[in-house]
C-alpha cells in the first residue's frame, strides 16, 4: 500500500493545500483528501477521524490567518494520540508568533518545502514507510 498523507488546513488555506496535494502525488505517496476544517459550529466530520487512522502522515498548514484555529489544533492533537507523524507547514509566520504547542513539533516553513518533499519521497519508497514520529522536539 502506498505512502498516504493527510493534508488539512482552514477553509481559506485550500489552495496552499491543493498545490501541496499536487506536489506530495509527484514524490509518489498518495494524499488521502485535502481536508477543511470544519466551519465553527460544524461538528467533526467522521470521514476525517477515517482519514486520521488511515493516514502515515498528517500535515497541518498553519498561516498567520489560522494559526490559532481550534479545529487545526484539534486535529493537531487527533494524529499526535493515533502517533502519526505529524508535520505543521508554517506559512507566513514569524518565529515570535509559533505557539508553545507548535513550537515542539519538527514544522517546516514553506520556503523550507524542497527538503520536506524530498524527505517525503525517501519515506514514501522505503518498504515500512520509514517509522511514524509523532514526538515533540
């Protein structure tokens, strides 16, 4: 079975998601869905917790808009407790804006999205998918 990301970012952020989505296919692990958080008030969708235990690997897109979003943050703790590896990508934030929580998590900026990617191959070819981390810095 193929590598399979879970991409998820607010409403807004959906098209910094669907151009990761499309690069994450071209280093040949699948991307499960882009996923938008719920709007506030809607309840968690249960395709999305499916979508949590299937996935090797969940990136969160964080922007300055959405930083603080409570849905991203719950989704944040949903892959830590499954022990998915769990990768915030910071878009537009400066390092005195990282919250604490996010701060303890190997993020990768966006400029930094290259080395991500080629990480990600290296993970999506290898025969385990290399092992989850889910560990805090």
């Amino acid at each position: 079975m193929p590598y399979q990301v879970l991409i998820s970012s607010t409403p807004r952020d959906r098209d910094l998601a669907e151009n990761l989505a499309q690069s994450v296919r071209e280093t040949g692990a699948d991307v499960l869905s882009v996923v938008k958080t719920p709007a506030h008030g809607e309840a968690v969708d249960l395709s999305l917790r499916r979508a949590l235990q299937k996935a090797d690997e969940v990136v969160i897109i964080l922007t300055d808009r959405s930083l603080n979003d409570p849905f991203l943050l719950l989704e944040m703790g949903a892959a830590f407790s499954l022990r998915k590896r769990l990768i915030p990508i910071l878009v537009g934030v400066e390092d005195s804006e990282i919250p604490p929580l996010i701060a303890r998590f190997p993020y990768v900026r966006y400029s930094q999205l290259r080395r991500y990617l080629s990480e990600l191959q290296q993970r999506s070819k290898s025969p385990a998918g290399d092992s989850p981390v889910a560990a805090a810095r």
